[in-house]
C-alpha cells in the first residue's frame, strides 16, 4: 500500500508540474484560458480530443497554436470545406517521376496537435475519415497503415451560430469527443490586455516549448498511477445511468461515456497535483464530457432546456460517495 502511494504521488507531482509550466506559458499569449488549456491537457492525457463550439474571433487558433508550441509539437491546420476529400486530410501516395515509384505524401492529420477547423462544413464522408484517425490513431491509405504521432489530440472547431451549409455531427461520432468546451468571451479588463498584448507583434511568435512532446506523451502513461477508488467508479457509472433513465432525453450517456468520465476525472486530478481521485472531479467533468453524448427529447427542447440544464439536477440527486482518502 505504501509503495502505491509513493508511486502514485510520483506521478502526480510530475503531471501537475508540467500542466503549471503549460499553463503559463500559454497565458503569456492568452488572457484566461487556464480552464481551456486545462481541458486540452485533461483530453492529451486520457487520450481523447477536444470539440470546441464557440463563435470566430474568441481565440480557439491562437489557443492550439500556443499549447503546441508549448509542449514543442507539430501543429496542423485543417479548413474543413464541403469540397475537402478525405486524401486532403490523410495523405495520398503519388508517382514520383524521379524515382519512378508511388511515394506516399503525408496529410495534415500526421501532427501532434491538429486544429479541425469547422468540421461541421466538411461531408459525412470526409468527418468519417478524420474521426476514423481519431478513434484509431492511425491512417491507412491504399492498404498501408501509419501509426500518428503521440501525443496525438484533434482539437474540432464548431460555429454554433452560423449553421447554414453544414453537415452536423451525428450523435455517434460526437461521442469520439472526450470533452466539448467554449473559450467564452474575456473579461473587459482581459479585453484590453488581449489588445495591449498585440498592439504591435504576436506573443506568439516568441513563445517555446516547456515540455516535450515526448514527455508529455511518457506522463499520460503514467495516469494510471493515480489512485482511485472503487465508489469513484461507481459515481461516474450513476451519473450516466440516471441520463438514460431520465425522462428529458430520448438518448442517455452510453458506456464509452462512463469510462470517458471516469478518464477525464483521472486526469483532472492528476493535472491538479493530487494523487488520488475525488468526486469533486468527476462533478468538474461531467458538465465538459456528458452533455453533447445525450439526446434531448423534442418536448425537452420546446421547453427551452438544455441537456447541461438536465445533468445539473442529475447531479443534485445522485448521491456523492465519500471515497478513501479524501
């Protein structure tokens, strides 16, 4: 027991020691995003991806370039068109006149941080193949399979206003998001700051690398090391449970939910520098992992209510366990 102790602690003091050297550097470019880059390390270390739904202009770009340049990453940016084919986004092998055979030409996907841009614009077929890389981790073109990258995270922009000439994601593949979030709207005081900041060059541009992608990669090995208790994973099997029992929604959180949440809390506390699982942490993620997994009913949603609205009084009612150590 001692010795699980020790190595969990381990684990956690070097997790939220990186997360703090991530987050200030990227607040050097960015006003108020430490529950941004919070969401996108809590994503990189429970190997999912992040769903952004938020209007232009609120910083999503300027947010995965600086957490790229922060774990000293290769970033790629995807504009996702109705015209974008699937080989745009994976690569495609072309014969090369000067060696006389098919060389494969790597697409935007082979990177560390890959910025989607407005995934919803692009056609079912060409989502199918960006989520296909996701889910998989690799890309297979004409029969040849290449492993992407570790750390690997898709960081998908949606407009949740503008949605004419959009293909909507269908319930099972926004389920491949480990988390949805919005940057929001700063502060006027961060307003101004955000201007001062770049009144005459990008922060950006001077910004380098804290930790290494490698590292980042060798540290989400290492959530495993984080204890949690057996009532944390009951909490997280309840909370979904009682989504798919609720009478506002036609569709509750399925079982890869469960493990998403129960991930996600993981590494919550991880980033946090806690050795240990809380249920505070499985009620922080919970409003970032489960509402875009749950399918309103038309009732529910002529009422005006949100799926957030729902898993709040959820979260009233079931009960919170109070696990060992804390």
């Amino acid at each position: 027991m001692q010795e699980r102790s020790e190595v969990s602690a381990a684990a956690a003091a070097e997790i939220h020691a990186a997360a703090q050297r991530i987050r200030e550097n990227v607040e050097r470019v960015i006003v108020g995003a430490e529950d941004a880059v919070t969401l996108v390390l809590v994503a990189v270390l429970a190997n999912g991806h992040v769903l952004l739904e938020d209007v232009p202009g609120t910083g999503k770009t300027v947010m995965a370039r600086a957490f790229a340049r922060s774990i000293g990453g290769t970033f790629r940016r995807i504009q996702f068109t109705p015209d974008l084919m699937p080989t745009d986004v994976l690569g495609l092998n072309y014969y090369s006149q000067k060696t006389g055979e098919f060389e494969f030409r790597p697409g935007p996907i082979l990177a560390n941080v890959v910025l989607a841009d407005e995934v919803n614009r692009a056609t079912p077929r060409t989502q199918s193949a960006l989520l296909e890389a996701m889910e998989e981790r690799t890309v297979t073109v004409d029969g040849e399979t290449r492993v992407l990258p570790p750390p690997f995270v898709v960081l998908a922009t949606q407009n949740p206003v503008e949605l004419e000439g959009t293909f909507p994601l269908p319930e099972a593949q926004l389920d491949r998001f480990l988390v949805r979030m919005k940057m929001g709207y700063p502060t006027r005081a961060g307003e101004a700051e955000i201007i001062r900041r770049f009144e005459r060059s990008s922060p950006l541009d001077a910004l380098g690398p804290v930790v290494d992608a490698a590292e980042l990669a060798r540290l989400a090995g290492r959530l495993s090391d984080i204890h949690a208790d057996g009532s944390i994973i009951e909490y997280c099997v309840a909370l979904t449970q009682a989504t798919r029992s609720h009478g506002a929604f036609e569709l509750g959180a399925s079982p890869r939910a469960s493990l998403a949440l129960f991930r996600a809390s993981r590494a919550h506390a991880a980033i946090e520098g806690r050795d240990y699982v809380r249920p505070d942490d499985v009620k922080r993620m919970a409003p970032a992992v489960l509402p875009h997994r749950l399918l309103l009913s038309s009732n529910t949603r002529l009422r005006g209510r949100t799926a957030e609205d729902v898993l709040d009084e959820i979260m009233q009612t079931v009960p919170v366990p109070i696990a060992e150590g804390a």
